[in-house]
C-alpha cells in the first residue's frame, strides 16, 4: 500500500509518502549455487520474506521560495531491509529479522539568475545526509545478498543549470 500527499500553498510546498508492504515467497528457481543446502531445503518447504521487503518506507519534504531563493528540506525513512536470523541453536532462518531502521536528512538551496541577454542561470546547492547517519542499507546476509551495502555519507553537492 502506498499513501501521498502534497500540498502547495503559495511560495510554500511540501510532500509526504508512506509505504507499507510485505512480500513472501518460496522456492529458489535460478542460480541455486549461491545457497547453502540448507536454505534450499527450508525455502523449498516454507515462505520466507523476499529479500527487498522493507516493512515501512516513507519521505517527505518542505521547501520555500525566499527573495528569490528556494530553500529545501527533506528525509527518508526506511525499516530495513531482509537479512538472515541467527536462533539460538546456531541455525539460521533465510531472510527471518531486518537490518536496523534509517533516517536520512537532506537540505537544499537554489537561487535562478536572470539576465536580459539570454536565459536564467540557476544556481544549485545541496547537502546529502545532513547528519552524517552511518546506516546500513543490507547487511550481506540473507537469500540472495551476499555482500553489506552503506546509505551515503555526507555530500556537499553543487550545480550550475543556464537556458540559453
């Protein structure tokens, strides 16, 4: 399921998204080789959640145009993706817990340039994960993952656009 909203009020806008799902399956159908014979055995005879499942994603944002700047804000949520869980007796269960939740925060600013000559020069700056939040997005383990992937650290990232 997914919800979205926006709402534009003037120099204001702003949005938000929310995303719930949940996806099962069984049986390895292609490239069985990467798997153990156990995960073979139980995913033959049991659902397991897919290894893209984040339970709950949403994102939303705010933005202002100011004296000719337009100054943004905006997140990313996330639950996590599938990774393997290790039970007490030292098995694992194929894509049974989730890496941990994220939060991500991003802030932007444009200004456009006019000129008489030719047309608007925009100006743009934006810093990408605000807060310098080390997250994982997986974790390596788990059906079909086989190596831990990071969100992106801080960035400071600028751009010049001009219509001629």
């Amino acid at each position: 399921m997914e919800f979205t909203a926006n709402y534009a009020p003037g120099n204001f806008s702003s949005y938000g998204n929310l995303s719930i799902q949940a996806a099962h399956g069984k049986q390895i159908e292609s490239s069985q080789f990467n798997f153990t014979q156990e995960d073979l055995n139980y995913i033959a005879n049991n659902y397991i959640h897919l290894d893209h499942e984040g339970r709950v994603a949403a994102s939303g944002g705010v933005s202002y145009a100011w004296l000719g700047t337009r100054y943004s804000a905006d997140f990313i949520f996330n639950t996590g993706l599938r990774q393997s869980l290790t039970l007490p007796d030292g098995s694992t269960l194929p894509n049974g817990d989730h890496t941990p939740s994220y939060t991500q925060v991003n802030f932007g600013a444009s200004h456009e340039f006019h000129f008489a000559s030719s047309g608007p020069l925009t100006l743009q700056l934006a810093v990408v994960n605000v807060f310098d939040k080390i997250y994982v997005i997986r974790s390596g383990t788990g059906i079909g993952v086989f190596a831990p992937q990071y969100g992106q650290r801080r960035g400071l990232f600028g751009g010049l656009a001009w219509e001629f």
